[in-house]
C-alpha cells in the first residue's frame, strides 16, 4: 500500500500512533475540512476530502484511490467515525499528524494576536491589566450581559486573584474552547470596523482633494506626458470641471509637494488604470489609499479648510 501514503515531507517527530492521538487529530482536521465543501454537516463529503488529499500534495488519482479506502460503506460521504479511521491507517498517520500539527500551529498564532489586539482595545487606561469594568465591555460584546456570568468568567480567568487580569490571563481566557470562537467573531468585528472607518477617512479625503483639482488651470506643458500618438490624449479634456482629473489638474498636485515631473509622470500612469488619459474618482480613491500617500494627500487637503474632513476630524 505504498502509492497510498500521503507522506509529504519529514519535519517534526511524529508521535506514537495512540487511540487519543488519533482522535485528537481526526477531530482537528475534521472541524478544518467540514464546510469547505458547502454547508457544514456531520459528514465530509469528497470536495471536502480532496482539500486535505491537497494539502498532502496528493494527485488526483492517489485522491481517488484515498477515497475509496476511507469510505467503507461506499454512501459518498465520511462519519467522524470512517475519518478518525482513516487517520489511523499506519501509512497515513505521519501526513494527517503533519497538516494537523500545523493547523493547530497556525491557529495558536492567531490566537496570541486576537488576545493581543483585544487587550489594547480593552485596556482603555493603558495599564496592562485588565480590570472588571474593562472585561466586562468584552462580556456584553459576545453577548454576556448577565452580570453573575460576566462575573463568573473574570474569576475563572483571574488565576492568581489580584483583581486583574495580565495579558497571559487573558490569552488563556481567549483559548479556551467556549471562548475562542466567540473572540474571533468580536475580533472580526472590531477589524472590519476599524477598515471601514479608514475607508470612510479616505472616501472622505479623496472627494475632498478631487473637487479642489478637478477645473483647477495648470500649464499646458503637462500635457507632453500623454503619448501624443495615443488616442488617449484626444479623450483628455480641458481645465473645466468634468468629474475626471486630466494630467494637468494631478501635476498641480504634485506641484505642492515638489514631485519630480518624472515621478508624476509615473504616478499618473500607475493610477490611471483604464488607460483612458484621465482619472476618475474611483482611479484617484485607491491612490489616496496607498500607506505612502495618505499622509502627503492629508496634509494637502488640511490645508484647504474643507468643511467635510474638518467634520470627520482627519488632520
């Protein structure tokens, strides 16, 4: 049964093929694969299957041939039970032990940095200790707001009962298997709030800057940027405001901070992704966006007094 190990590479020891091991390991790779392949169920169906006979670098035909050993009954789907057998077949161990050591790696990485980011957002007096009151904002979030639970957790979590909670508390709190989920959901949350607020700075601002540059006159010397030959150049229109920013309105912009004409030049054509000559507001959104222009772009805009950043308070 030599063609039907899915051995990969040989890094970590692998353990002793032991009956706790072997479900330790099933139910690992199990709850990954479940839901890989359409809604989760009880069962493993193949495109789930094949996912981990992948991650094996099995081909296609090994897969197959994986497939059938593993589904006894032949019903086109795995129990828990057929998986955790499969897992067992001496040839197979190493590899399943493997993808299962390095999921649980990964996840364990993961978990430090939620546990991380949820305590700097937690710890609003910046202390590095959690105390009740702080905890207790985490508690409401996931939907806890029974005062005796909320309680009941921070003792569970306050091992050395000093009334707060250190970050190494709180990572072991966050691991816990009713809790970790939960945890990763408020993460989530937090993370998506967090880049829809930078989003909404950056919509913001871009508007802002594409209104004061759209119309605004600059020398016609700019236009040599544009191949003349090209029948992009007829599409560029002239110093009026016409929701696109030609090469002269972007160059005035460069102008403020003393870009090279060549640099600009370079810019334009990056940003301008249609090729159309000109800059829509989309086009000019993302350049905004870009870590090395945002600040440039804030400063520029600041100094315009627009009422709507001034409302959004970007400065």
């Amino acid at each position: 049964k030599g063609h039907m190990s899915m051995e990969t590479e040989t890094q970590p020891k692998v353990p002793p093929r032991t009956e706790g091991a072997v479900i330790s390991v099933a139910a690992t790779l199990f709850n990954f694969l479940n839901g890989k392949g359409g809604a989760k169920t009880d069962f493993l169906n193949w495109m789930e299957f094949s996912r981990l006979c992948q991650y094996a670098r099995a081909d296609a035909q090994t897969a197959q041939k994986l497939w059938a050993a593993a589904d006894k009954d032949q019903s086109g789907t795995l129990s828990k039970k057929e998986f955790a057998q499969f897992c067992n077949i001496p040839a197979i161990w190493p590899t399943v032990w493997r993808i299962s050591d390095q999921l649980r790696r990964n996840e364990f990485k993961l978990q430090m940095q939620v546990a991380e980011r949820l305590f700097i957002y937690l710890d609003k007096n910046l202390d590095k200790k959690l105390d009740m009151a702080e905890f207790s904002k985490l508690c409401k979030g996931a939907g806890v707001c029974n005062v005796k639970k909320a309680q009941k957790l921070w003792v569970e979590s306050d091992t050395d009962q000093n009334g707060s909670l250190t970050i190494h508390e709180f990572f072991h709190f966050v691991r816990r298997k009713g809790n970790w989920k939960v945890c990763l959901k408020i993460h989530e949350g937090l993370k998506t709030l967090a880049e829809q607020k930078t989003k909404d700075k950056v919509r913001i601002v871009s508007t802002a800057l594409f209104n004061y540059l759209d119309g605004h006159k600059k020398s016609p010397s700019a236009l040599l940027w544009i191949d003349l030959t090209s029948t992009a150049t007829l599409r560029v229109k002239g110093s009026r405001k016409d929701n696109v920013l030609t090469p002269n309105e972007f160059l005035y912009l460069c102008d403020q901070v003393n870009t090279d004409r060549k640099v600009a030049e370079r810019y334009f054509r990056a940003v301008d992704k249609d090729g159309t000559g000109s800059l829509d507001r989309e086009e000019f959104f993302y350049f905004c966006a870009n870590d090395q222009i945002w600040r440039v772009v804030v400063n520029i805009v600041n100094k315009l007094e627009d009422p709507s950043v001034k409302a959004a308070g970007i400065y």
